[in-house]
C-alpha cells in the first residue's frame, strides 16, 4: 500500500493512544495472551499505511476526508437518558448489551448468563472463558494485511461476547447496541460471536448516533459457526451524516453449518462494509442480504469475498444500492470456488437504483471457479426507475413525486422485509420511507 502522511494515522497510534495498550502489557499473567495480541497489533498497525484509492480494493472510495482529521480514543462518561435506550431498544429482544462511544454501560444493559448462552462484555469474558475465546479472537479476522483491523485490535479492551454452547439456543434475538455521543471520538468496537455443534443465535449489531458529529467508528466482528450451527447477524448502520464507519465482519463456518446476514446501511458520510464468509467444511452455507439507501454527498463502499474451501457448499447473495442526489455507492463482491469445492451452488445478485443523473455506482461482481462440477451464476444491473411501472402509478392518479417514492420503497423494502423482527421491519420501513422523501425534488 501506498504510504500517506495523515492526521488520522498519526492521531491514533501515537501519544497516549500508542501507550495505552503496551502500558497495559503483562506477559506473565493470566491474560499474557490478550496482551501479547494487542501489542503485536500496535506492531503490525505501526507497519501497515492505510489504504488509498491507488490500492486495487480501494480505487472508488476515497478515505482522504478521514485522514485530514485527528481523533483521540473515545472515553467513559457519554450521556445516553433510558428514554433513549426505550426508543432504541426492540420488545423482541429480552438480552441487550449497550456501549456507549465503545464502552460498555452495564447501567443500560441485560446480559445473559444462563444455561448454555452467555451474552456478556468481553473485558471479563476473556479471564471467564478464555480457553473458548483464546482460538477464536483475532482468528477469524486476521490483521496482517489490513491496518484497520490493526488498529482495532490495538485498542481491543471490551467489546460484545455472545456464545451459544453445543445445542444451545436463545429464545430471543440478541441486541448489541453501540451508540457514538463523543466528537472527534475513534471508536473501536468488537464482537466476537460463538455458536458451538447445533446451535442456534441471531444477533442484531446496532450502530447510532446521537447528534451530528465528526467521529470515525472502525469496528470489527468475529463469527464461528460450528457443525450444523446456525447463526443470523442482522447490522444495522445508522450514523450521523458526518461520521465515518468503517467496519470488518468475518465469519467461518464449518460442516453443515448455516451463516445468514442481512447488512443495512443508511448513514455516515463514508462507509466502508467489508465481509468476509469462509465455508470451511462440507454442506456449510450462506446467505448475505444488503441494502444501501444514500443521498447527499454520501459515499457507501460494501466488498464482500465468499471463500467456497469445501464441497457441497452453497451460498446466496443479494445486494441492493439505491442513491440519490450526488451520492456514490460502490459494490464489489467476489466468490471463489477452490478446486476441492465440488458440487458448489453459489448465485450473487447486484441491483442498482440510481434516483438522480448525478448519483453514482461502481458495482462488480467476480466469480473465480477453480473446480469443474459446480452451479453458479452473477450478475449486476445498474438503472433508474422503471418508466413503465411510473405511468401505471401515474395513471392511476399518483403525483409523480408519490409514484417515484412507492417504486424507491418498494425496491428497497424487499430487503428490509427479510430481516422478520417485526418492530425492526416497521422502524426500517419507516426509515426507508424518510430517506425517499427527500428525492422529492430529484
């Protein structure tokens, strides 16, 4: 990568934010190994440069925004009323764990630690369960070549801990909810979810704002799915409009197991969604939805990268794009089907929805095949609203400003819709049906 001088960089791996995890380091103690993983974090972050649009992966998203600005490592102390967390929270859900500008507020909370499930913060789940964690944290989502990831790992104090063991399952969805207060604030939020052989969880990973500020959140999650486990994560991000997130979700999965994800994407001023599915053993499976709804001078990157290791494998995936005024989405997803991969049945779908001549997509979908007896198929389509389905509108007595938010809704709630929580539909529904009314004047 190419090396640029920036703010950000400099902000975040010097001074106190350079001390604060190697000032912490006990190789000898109990917790030598979670030491040793962040400080061989710093190392690695101090080595990488971040990456610019001359970097193949990044060439549509310029980050230069980001790297003009200085943050310091978000602190305790932000402010959220429990009429805030009545709003935020989901009658669906019975466990909830709520961070605060990254730190966790057990004040706000309902871990869970019963039975077989343990929904808990990781800064004391690492000394509880380290031999589960242990093999796990910084596994799955690995730093060496990803400075971000890096960064994160470097300041990997707390996150959310969420762990079904063998057959386990929770009766209801899991809430992790990570709300941003702080300006100027580097938030560095982590979940590492577990589904051991049979088990069953879905975890909604929630991001907010509370007001309109400059602050970056660069969060990471880890997923491991077990045989014949089932895991569903379902990410919601909202941030304010000046944010920047940038997030790393990577999940394996291993022999008959089932990862499903559903990723909506409405706010920040740059986003950057980068997934990753390995399907590490035979009959394992995936399903990825995604939906990006932008406007403005909003820039929303999602590259995804399904890694077919086994045979018998299936995955599906649909990604939905809908930008106005000036916006920029981008969409790269690749899938490979490795030679020990037969009898793969893969299918990526890609859809664009361009609301104004000004508004902006780069999709590209890739599909490398290295083995010879699969099923798979990709496409991409890239449009504006269909003139046809506006004049049947139209004729029936629509405005035209009516007739184009119905057909923006209705391309973008067949994705919401899937999620199946139903105070979430309805709230994103809602969402959804701001977001088209400011095309209006489009």
């Amino acid at each position: 990568m190419t090396t640029v001088p920036n703010a950000y960089l400099s902000s975040v791996l010097s001074g106190e934010a350079a001390a604060w995890p190697l000032g912490r380091f006990n190789a000898a103690g109990p917790l030598g190994w979670f030491h040793q993983l962040r400080a061989d974090a710093f190392e690695r972050a101090s080595a990488l440069t971040v990456p610019t649009v001359r970097d193949e992966d990044w060439r549509f998203t310029d980050l230069s925004p980001l790297y003009r600005l200085a943050f310091r490592p978000s602190r305790a102390g932000g402010m959220v009323s429990g009429a805030t967390i009545a709003s935020l929270s989901l009658p669906e859900t019975t466990t909830r764990l709520v961070f605060v500008d990254g730190q966790f507020n057990a004040a706000l909370s309902t871990p869970a630690l019963t039975g077989n499930v343990i929904v808990a913060p990781l800064a004391g789940a690492v000394s509880d369960y380290a031999a589960i964690i242990r093999a796990r944290l910084g596994q799955i989502a690995p730093i060496e070549r990803d400075a971000f990831r890096a960064i994160n790992t470097t300041y990997l104090n707390d996150g959310a801990f969420v762990f079904a063991g063998r057959n386990a399952s929770h009766p209801s969805p899991i809430h992790v909810l990570n709300i941003a207060t702080q300006a100027e604030a580097a938030i560095h939020n982590r979940m590492l979810v577990i589904a051991e052989a049979g088990a069953k969880l879905t975890v909604i990973e929630d991001y907010v704002a509370l007001g309109d500020r400059v602050y970056c959140v660069n969060a990471v999650t880890e997923v491991d799915v077990a045989d014949n486990a089932k895991v569903r994560l379902i990410k919601l991000q909202r941030e304010g409009s000046q944010a920047f997130h940038l997030s790393a979700s990577a999940a394996r999965v291993q022999q008959a197991g089932q990862y499903r994800s559903n990723t909506i994407s409405l706010g920040a001023r740059i986003s950057r969604e980068t997934i990753g599915i390995e399907l590490a053993g035979p009959g394992a499976g995936c399903e990825l939805d995604g939906l990006t709804l932008i406007n403005g001078r909003q820039l929303a990157d999602t590259h995804s990268f399904i890694d077919h290791r086994a045979p018998h494998c299936t995955s599906r995936q649909l990604h939905k794009c809908v930008a106005g005024d000036t916006a920029h989405a981008v969409f790269n997803g690749r899938i490979l089907v490795r030679q020990d991969a037969q009898q793969t049945n893969s299918a990526q779908e890609s859809r664009n929805l361009l609301l104004s001549p000004r508004a902006h997509v780069d999709t590209k979908p890739q599909l490398e095949i290295l083995a010879d007896d699969v099923k798979c198929s990709h496409g991409a389509t890239v449009g504006q609203l269909d003139e046809e389905e506006m004049f049947y509108l139209r004729s029936r007595g629509l405005p035209e400003s009516q007739a184009r938010n119905l057909l923006t809704y209705a391309f973008a709630a067949a994705i919401v819709d899937r999620i199946g929580i139903p105070t979430l539909v309805d709230r994103l529904h809602q969402a959804v049906m701001e977001q088209t009314r400011t095309k209006d004047s489009l």
